[in-house]
C-alpha cells in the first residue's frame, strides 16, 4: 500500500487533489475544498482514473514478488456538502465527515473492482460539463446500507 499510495500522492500534487487521509486500505482525497471548485467533479474523476491506471501499472510491475497481478482497485465519488473539523486527541487530525463521505464509502463498497463508480450526482455534473462520453451507466441499482437505491 505505502507504494500505491506514494504513487497517488503525487498525482494528487500534480493536479491539485486535497489528500484527506488513508484509512487502512482506503485514500480518502477531495476537490473543491477548502476553496470552491466549479471542475470539482471533472478533476476528482480524472484523478480517479490516474490513480486506476497507475495501480494497474503497480500491480503489474509488482507482481513477480507480490503476485499482484489480480488486484483491482474500486473508487466511489460523490458530489456534495461536506462537514469539516478536527479530531482531538493523542493524533489530532483534520476530518471531513457527513452523507457526502458516507455515499461515497458506499458507492465505493458496492463497485466492481478496478472501476471508477460515480454517483448520479456527480455523474450529473459530469454531463453538465460536456464530458457524457465519461460515462457508463450501471447496469444494476444497489441497495446501499441507509441510502436509496443507488445507480
């Protein structure tokens, strides 16, 4: 992970992605945050989709030693408010928290691996901003724990 991470790292930089944080397995990062971001959806899906590439490449280059090469990563996006705030503590840490966060983990779980999910918010912005040929409609709606029904 620390490999995989890095390498996310400084797509973040390079495009201008707020890291948030790691949580185990999982890269929580942000745009349009601190500072509003009309492209927020269109930066963050691009930034998915580096970070999708790069862990292919990753695992492939990996493999020999870590047998890697059946991995696959799942990204969830979703657009929306988000409650800000810092966790005391032995660690004090910056946090985001809310439904925005929550539907995002959630779209996230549900995926298929080595895919970018959107919500049908985020997919909504997309479309607005010209980009529809992003998109790939989900097949299926998924039930996600205290959420509607989810495409």
């Amino acid at each position: 992970l620390e490999s995989l991470f890095f390498e996310f790292d400084l797509i973040a930089n390079k495009m201008g992605v707020y890291k948030l944080s790691t949580v185990g397995d999982c890269y929580i990062a942000s745009t349009g945050v601190p500072y509003p971001q009309d492209d927020h959806a269109i930066v963050l899906t691009q930034f998915a989709e580096c970070c999708r590439q790069k862990a292919n490449e990753l695992f492939v280059t990996l493999s020999p030693k870590l047998n890697t090469c059946d991995l696959g990563i799942r990204i969830g996006i979703h657009s929306g408010p988000v409650t800000a705030g810092v966790l005391r503590g032995d660690k004090a840490r910056f946090d985001f928290f809310g439904d925005t966060i929550n539907t995002a983990q959630r779209i996230e779980s549900t995926g298929k691996p080595n895919s970018v999910h959107l919500s049908s918010e985020t997919a909504q912005l997309i479309e607005q901003a010209g980009k529809g040929s992003w998109l790939l409609p989900r097949k299926d709606a998924v039930k996600a724990k205290g959420k509607e029904e989810l495409k």
